[in-house]
C-alpha cells in the first residue's frame, strides 16, 4: 500500500483523499485536530504529515479539520506543511509595513506578525526580510529561499515575550510518546510568510508535491579528493536545484552549508548553481537522485578551486524616505569569490540632501558625501548586512529624485578573458537630472557582435520596463530616461538575460534611483549589467 500512495502522488486533492480512505483497517486510535490562521479563518487542504511508527498523512477539510486513524501503542510525531504559491498574500504592502515596524512607526502587536516577517529565517524581523520578500515578488528568487511559503505554530502556545517569538523556539509539531487513546485537538495556527497582514487566501493548499526531502551540504574540497568531509570549509548562499516530472524546486545553503529541498517522492536531478565560473563542482548535476515519502535522500556537492580570486558583490537599497525624518539604507555584501577578500571596503556616495547621522558599521573616512566602510578580510562564501541611517533634509521637495551609489572592494580582474568572450564590455552609470533618471550604457570594449536585453525594475511598486536591444560599437553609448512621471521607487537596471563566455563583471557598477522625499524608497546600489559575450 506504502508503494500505491507514492505512485498516487498528483497534486490533485480528490486523488489524495482517495489514497486515504484506501488506509488500513487495522488502526484502532484517531488523532484529530483544527489548523486555521491567525485570524481565526479555518485552512483548507493543508497537508499534515504524521511519521514515526507509521508514516501517513491527513488533510484538513473545509472547516479546517483533520483526522487520522493510527495504529495503537505508537510513537507518532504530527507536523504541518504548506510550501506552496510562496506569493500569496504577499505585496509591497507587506514590504512597507515591516519596514514601518523597523521604524517603530507601527510596531508588530502580534508574535504571527513576527514569524510572517522573518522571510529570511533567522530569527529577526529586519529590513533584510523585506529585501528578500521584493525578490520574489520581481522573480528574482523563484521562491523564498531561505523559508517555507507557511510556517505552523501549535495552537494555544503561550510565547513567553510575544515581541520576540523566536526565542525559545516555538513548537511546530506534537509528539504523541504512546499512543494509548483518541486524541483531538492537536490544533495549529498557520503563518504566511510575508504576509504581516494576513491576506493570504487560506483554501486549497494541499501541497502534495512535497512529501520528500533532498538534504545536503556544499563544501569546499580542500584535498581534493571530490568528496564533502565535514571538516571542510562550508559555502554559504549557493542555490540548488531540484528537477523531476513534478516539477523544479530550489534550496539554499546556510552558514553552515546544509541546505534541505523538499520535493515530491521520486527520481531528481539535482545541480548545484555555481555563482561565478572561479568554481569547479566535482559532479554536477547529480542525476538519478531517489526520493522515497516521508524520507530524507543526502547528497553533497564538494567544490574545487578553479581560480584563485574574491568575487565581491554590493547592494545598497532603502524603503520610503520622508523628508525631516531619519530614515535607514541597507547595505548588503558578500564575497563570492574562492579566496579571502583583504581588506575588503564599501564605498557610498549618498545625495547631497541626505545627512548621514549614524551606521551599526562605523565609517572609516568621509570625503564630502562619499563614505568608506572598512569590512576587513573577508571569506569566501561570507555576507553580511550593515545599516546606515540618514536624515532628509526638510528644505527637499515632495517628488524631488535622489540619487546614491554603493561601490564594493576590492575589485580588480584576476581571471583571463574567457575563450568565449567577444572582448565587448558594458559598464553602465546613472545620473539624476531634473526630476529624471538616466542610465547610461557605453561599450568599453571590442564592438559587440551580439545584442543585448535590459531591463529597468523599480521593486517597491514593483514595475517593470522592458528595453533594447543594446547593439554598441567601441566607445558608443546608450541612454534610457525615465521621467519625472515614472513612479518614484527604488530603481534598477539588470540586464535581462545571461549568455556563456562570460568574464568577471567590470566594476564599478552603478545605478541611479528615484526618489520622492515624503512618499516613495530612495536608492540602490549598482547595476547588474554584465559585459558582453560571444554568441552560443
């Protein structure tokens, strides 16, 4: 029967419904309980996983309910899972509304609100949570990463500090040691994640493609002998990819370089996603990989140098800004190279209208408004966040464009060119100018012989504008306007797709971004524009 359930796998209720009512006679003891969010609206179709003795499931129906009928004298563990539509209930809404909490200008009352802020799952309900929510709202990410679309909190617990919810952590399961009578109640409140308002529409949830986990860890292979050790340096932020007939789902590896995907029972193909081509994966992708239900498959991907260089990556991004308030920019930074960055530094040029009052990383030296942030070494695979919070001017106008720039190093070449490469290479700046933005792209390089796509996002509206193509001789520029009519938001200009062959980036990128002072988000970083590559 165990066989029959995993082929019956569809994500289709009325088959999985169908797969229940087919259980064995022989259970004598039932374990029933209600999930609903934390407004109280029952959940629909959620799945509820029970292992241990027997490992089965249940679904709640309409009013949020759930039975399920088990064997007596059994140890059993009962846990929710949803890890579906991750963009459900989900906006910018959301985004702004954490961001008012980290503020203080409308703190959380609730410990869900807590839990549904914490995108990024560690343990703290910060701007970085509204930074990963915005990617997935522009498809950055294809889903949270670091998170589960629900997280489910057993019904009737007492949260010691209800303004820290994560400390100690809250149950998200029940344990039954013996099962020896009928027990109800084993109730759950579900929490959306990203959803600090509780919009998400709670009914058909029942994720049946997940019933399997791939679980794992990126290590670098410092002897070289293609096999992850646990003494081995871990690799943190590397995305992994599970493929099946189910369909595609992704991890991330933590700091400690364990990543966990959970897919439909099955055969997988499983790749890691390499940041840079400084790397060398031993074998990738990992194919026939084999999912059982209930079970977790280990796999490892041990990764080789294959050129000694830091890769470093800066992002500099804000939610609204409001004139004669203090208002905070986030700097996020990670090497993603293959040897210790030294001495590594962020420099942030901030608009004349904004007074820097304070940073959680002290500057080391000012030079009018360009700041310099000293990081020291740092690792490969490290990242880390820092907060500089800076005062607008009263004397700025609502609607008047803001432009700032984050620049990361170190950030010399310490590749060849690839074989592949055209010797093309694009840098793009930005510029505010009357109320408008202006990008401007210019070939550095040999003349392009393929063109290029962009796009220019603003991912607090979440907008997008489709451009180019980009068709640039040596020397020759390109310019994109937006206009003082374009929605003042965060701005930035990536480019729209990526070809093979190609070099490191060039630095320093930059991007303009508009800003209203009383209403709208300020700046970004730079740009993702890459240079040029030879056809495939």
């Amino acid at each position: 029967m165990r066989k029959n359930i995993t082929r019956c796998l569809r994500p289709c209720l009325a088959a999985l419904l169908l797969v229940l009512a087919s259980l064995p006679a022989s259970a004598q003891l039932i374990v029933s309980g209600r999930i609903t969010n934390p407004l109280g609206t029952p959940m629909t179709g959620v799945v509820v996983n029970i292992t241990g003795s027997e490992d089965t499931f249940a679904i709640t129906d309409t009013l949020g309910n759930y039975t399920a009928t088990l064997p007596a004298g059994g140890a059993y563990t009962i846990a929710p899972y949803c890890n579906m539509k991750h963009l459900n209930g989900v906006s910018t809404l959301d985004i702004v509304l954490i961001s008012r909490h980290w503020f203080n200008k409308e703190p959380f009352t609730s410990p869900y609100q807590f839990i549904a802020a914490d995108v990024d799952n560690n343990g703290v309900a910060d701007l970085t949570d509204s930074l990963e929510a915005r990617k997935v709202i522009l498809g950055i990410d294809p889903e949270f990463l670091y998170n589960t679309s629900w997280r489910f909190v057993r019904a009737g617990y007492v949260f010691p500090d209800s303004l820290n919810p994560f400390q100690p952590p809250y149950p998200e399961s029940f344990s039954i040691p013996n099962l020896t009578a009928d027990v109800g109640n084993v109730d759950f409140i579900g929490v959306k994640i990203g959803d600090v308002n509780y919009t998400a529409v709670p009914t058909n949830l029942t994720d049946s493609t997940h019933f399997s986990w791939i679980d794992g860890s990126v290590r670098i292979d410092e002897n070289t002998d293609c096999v992850a050790d646990p003494g081995e340096p871990a690799l943190q932020n590397w995305v992994v990819r599970a493929q099946s007939p189910f369909g595609t789902f992704y991890g991330k590896s933590n700091a400690g370089g364990q990543f966990s995907i959970r897919v439909p029972p099955g055969t997988h193909t499983v790749t890691l996603l390499s940041p840079n081509n400084l790397w060398d994966i031993c074998t990738n992708p990992l194919t026939n990989v084999t999912t059982t239900l209930l079970n977790h498959t280990d796999v490892s991907f041990p990764v080789q140098i294959e050129t000694e260089c830091p890769y470093m990556e800066v992002d500099l991004s804000a939610p609204f800004l409001r004139r004669c308030f203090n208002n905070i920019y986030t700097v996020q930074y990670c090497n993603k190279g293959t040897i210790v960055a030294e001495n590594a530094s962020v420099e942030v040029m901030f608009d004349p209208s904004l007074d820097v009052v304070g940073s959680t990383l002290p500057w080391t030296s000012v030079n009018g408004n360009l700041y310099t942030f000293a990081l020291g070494d740092m690792q490969p695979g490290q990242c880390s966040t820092f907060y500089v919070t800076v005062y607008v001017d009263c004397t700025a106008e609502p609607g008047q464009t803001h432009c700032s720039s984050a620049h990361i190093l170190p950030d010399t070449l310490c590749t060849p060119p690839s074989p592949l490469w055209n010797g093309a290479n694009l840098e793009v700046s930005g510029r505010c100018d009357n109320g408008e933005v202006i990008f401007t792209i210019k070939n550095t390089g040999a003349p392009m012989t393929e063109p290029e796509q962009y796009v220019v996002i603003e991912d607090i509206m979440i907008q997008m504008t489709g451009g180019g193509p980009v068709l640039l001789a040596t020397n020759q520029t390109q310019t994109v306007e937006l206009p003082p009519t374009a929605p003042p938001g965060d701005w930035k200009f990536r480019k729209y797709h990526s070809t093979p062959g190609v070099p490191n980036p060039v630095f320093p990128w930059k991007a303009a971004v508009p800003t209203a002072a009383e209403h709208s988000a300020p700046v970004l970083s730079r740009s993702s524009l890459m240079p040029t590559k030879a056809p495939h």
